[in-house]
C-alpha cells in the first residue's frame, strides 16, 4: 500500500469531475482521465491532482489504485468551497470549426453561464460537433481555475429562442449596423446584478428583418462595438469582456 505523505495544496493538475467529492471518499476515473494522467502528466499511484464541480467544490486527491483503463482517487482534503459563479449567457451563432472550437474555449475563461448556439439568417455553421465543444468548454474550465463548466444548449433558431426567451434575463444584442448604444454604456444601463445574455450575429450580420424584431422586445438592450467591422468571434470576447468589466465579476468586491 502506497504510504500516504503531507500533500501540497499547491495543485497544477485539475480535473473537472461531476462525480460526488468529499473528504475521505474515492472517485473512480474511466479511461480518457486516466490516458492523460498516466501517460501525458506521468502521473501514478501517490500522484496528486486537484478535482472540482460546481456543487461540491474543489480539492486535493491523491490516485490511489490504477488499474490498465481505470484509477481511483482518494479524496483527501479540501481547497475551494462551492460558490455561486452567475456569468453572462453567451448567445452566438456558430461560425467555422476552428474558430468555434476557439470561441468556445475564450468565452469559458471569460466566465460564461451558458453557451448557446443559434441559427440565424446567414448562419453558415449550422452542425455542431456538441461532444467536441464541450470537451473544449471542460478543458478550459480546467485551466482556468473556475469551478463550473458552461452549459452548452443545442443550437436553436433565433426565432424560436425570443418565443421561449425569459423576460427576467436581459439580451444584449450587438448591432453592428449602428443603430444601438455604445457598449459600455448599454451594459453600465443593465439593472444591477440582473441575470443577462449577450447575443452576436452570424459573418456578414443579422438582416433587417432580424434587427427589426429583436428592436421590439421589451427584453432587448441593442449596443454598438465601436467603428471597425469585428469577426463574430472577436465580437464576443470583447462584448464579454466589457460586459463582466462593468456589470460582471471583473468589478471590484466590497470588503465586509
């Protein structure tokens, strides 16, 4: 048996694990976790990693048996209590592979709730790869230190999601044909702390028709992203940033 020494609350590896954590438990891993701890990390028995979710937290394990397709973690202390992340939907129509695949990556280090794809006039990118997508949205949910992973929705038709859109969450809608508020100042308007959404447009924009009924829901914040013509996925990581820089978890928190 493997003798058991102080461990480092210090952690480099994290695995993303929605499995029940707690002090003195075991996670078993399967196969995909375990191909990368033993053979890209070079981790074996005694090797120590940090596993999270959202509903449990965060903390030190330790792998305890590994086995040809399998290893068990034994949960032994904890790092980071659960906390209540609330970021910004990101609504966005998919865009080529690449880019997607990158957008996605971005948007979960940037603190998005949900990523949800929507098919619009001049969407080009209309089949999504959901298993890719969300292994790119844990991967970055890893790397960057934050506890919960994005839901990814299925693609929907814009149509279809104003009909089914909650009034409470406030939509964002960068227009790119001007007819909005600076950025900034639509996002600093928003209700304090409401729940929001920021929605961008497909390569070449929404139409008219679009624009026109987006315009009449109650719900519907339009802003402008300044004076040069921005890719789609450019456009969203600006809009995010600026959204959590001014109503988000970028502003400064108040000591108690």
């Amino acid at each position: 048996m493997h003798e058991e020494e102080p461990l480092d609350d210090r952690v480099a590896t994290r695995l993303y694990l929605p499995d029940k954590l707690a002090v003195g438990g075991a996670i078993q891993i399967g196969p995909g976790a375990t191909h990368r701890l033993r053979h890209v990390l070079r981790l074996g028995i005694g090797g120590v990693i940090a596993a999270f979710n959202p509903r449990d937290g965060e903390f030190v394990c330790q792998i305890a048996e590994s086995g040809r397709d399998t290893m068990t973690l034994a949960v032994r202390t904890i790092l980071r209590p659960p906390v209540v992340e609330t970021g910004p939907w990101l609504v966005f129509a998919p865009v080529k592979r690449p880019r997607t695949d990158w957008l996605i990556e971005k948007a979960t280090e940037l603190g998005v709730a949900a990523l949800v794809p929507v098919l619009t006039a001049r969407t080009q990118a209309d089949r999504l790869n959901r298993e890719r997508l969300a292994s790119h949205a844990i991967a970055a949910a890893e790397q960057c230190e934050r506890l919960s992973v994005p839901e990814l929705q299925p693609p929907i038709r814009l149509d279809k999601l104003l009909a089914g859109w909650s009034p409470s969450r406030r939509l964002v809608v960068c227009d790119e044909s001007g007819g909005g508020k600076p950025l900034a100042e639509a996002v600093a308007g928003l209700p304090r702390d409401s729940a929001a959404a920021v929605l961008i447009g497909p390569e070449g924009g929404f139409t008219q028709t679009e624009l026109d009924a987006l315009a009449d829901l109650p719900f519907v914040t339009r802003a402008g992203l300044g004076p040069r013509i921005l890719r789609a996925e450019t456009a969203a990581l600006g809009a995010l940033a600026v959204f959590q820089a001014i109503a988000g978890d970028w502003r400064p928190t108040l000591s108690k």
